[in-house]
C-alpha cells in the first residue's frame, strides 16, 4: 500500500462545478503539500498545509491531522484548471524528503 | 525575482554515458532537492542539499550523485545510464533554513536514454 493516496485518480466535470480531490497518508507528516502539474512537466506549489484550511482565489486546502486526510477543493471550475494535481507529504524524519501521491488528472470542459 | 532554472531542458544520451544536470535555485534560497519521474513510478525523491551538504537522499543507486555548491546552485549527475532513467528529473529550491517550506520548481530537464 502506498503512504500517499489519491482519489480520485482521474476526473472529468463540466465548467462551473464544485472538484473534490483527496489525500489519504499513512505516516508521521511536518507538512502536506498540494501541487499543480500542466502538460510540459512544469509544477506549480499551490498550497503548503500544517494544520486547518487555506484559500487562495477559488482553491480551498484543508487538512485534518488526526484522520491523516486532505482535501483540495476548486470552485466554479474553469478549463484552465485541467492539469495533474498531485499531494505530497513531508515526513516528520526528513521533510524535504518528500512522498507523493500518484496524482490526479483533472479535465474540466468547457 | 528570477524562478528556478534548469538546464539542460531536454537531452538524447545512450546507455552506458553519463550525465549532469543543473539547477540554479532562486535567490536567497539555500536548500535545494531533486525528483524523478516516469509514468511507471510517478514523483520520488532523490536527494536534498542545504548549504553545500546533502541532508536526505532517497532509494536511488549510487549512480546517481549530486553536489551543491556556495552559490547554492546544485548539480546532479547519473553515470552509466540505463535505459529506465529516462525521465523528466525536477528540481525545487526553498528559503526555509528548517526542514518545511512552500518549494518553487523548475521546469525540469528531460532526459531520454537510447
């Protein structure tokens, strides 16, 4: 079993909806990170979580420590949202040594 | 403020040769790590270096090395290349002086193996 899991792996929504993505981890964390990744391979750290909620824009990220679980929100959803979004855990031993997820491949059509 | 830059972006090599890859962090940043990935194994981590010293490394054979130098500028270098690390290798630097921090990638540098 993975230390770092996703669902869902892949997600198709129309413009305008409410995404969910989740985060499950199975090991001691200083930090979970969520991450935006384009085609070209670019990636893109749009949220770095110890403890409770963050938005920025339309991006919700919230974090409960005790369930080991995060979730990635995005509202009113637009095509340019299409991208591979990925959850990465900062283990407490070694924290940049970062685990990640498989990723999520989000399509969001127009 | 200048992003992280790596070069080279993209490069052909075959089996058996070596190679290096460089990544200039953004300025004031000293902590610097190194991901591979491939479709097959997603992300996994290979090695951080603050001030000029590695302070974690991955599950990687030893022909794969890094370095980082003064200007914190890093390097990382495969000998012997074999044709499964053909991948897209990132680097991310960050201004924390302790072990969590927002990272800034670059844009990667893919590397094919023949």
């Amino acid at each position: 079993k993975n230390e770092v899991e996703q669902s869902p792996q892949n997600l198709t929504a129309q413009e305008g909806e409410f995404i969910t993505i989740n985060c499950s981890y199975s090991v001691g964390i200083s930090a979970l990170h969520w991450l935006q990744q384009h085609p070209g391979g670019g990636i893109v750290s749009l949220f770095m979580l110890s403890s409770g909620k963050k938005k920025h824009g339309r991006l919700i990220a919230t974090i409960n420590i005790q369930e080991k679980h995060s979730s990635l929100h995005i509202t009113a959803s637009h095509p340019r949202d299409s991208a591979v979004y990925i959850c990465a855990v900062s283990p407490i031993q070694g924290a940049q040594k970062l685990v990640f997820g498989q990723g999520t491949r989000l399509t969001i059509n127009p | 403020k200048a992003g992280v830059t790596q070069t080279p972006r993209y490069l052909i090599k075959t089996r058996g040769q070596q190679v290096t890859l460089s990544c200039s962090p953004i300025s004031g940043h000293r902590s610097v790590s190194w991901y591979q990935q491939t479709p097959g194994q997603g992300l996994q981590f290979l090695f951080e270096y603050f001030s000029e010293t590695q302070r974690n490394k991955g599950n990687f054979p030893g022909r794969f090395s890094g370095r980082q130098f003064s200007n914190s500028r890093s390097e990382m270098n495969v000998s012997t290349l074999e044709l499964g690390d053909s991948a897209l290798y990132l680097c991310a630097s960050t201004s924390q002086t302790g072990n969590t921090g927002e990272l800034f990638f670059g844009e990667g540098s893919r590397l094919t193996v023949l």
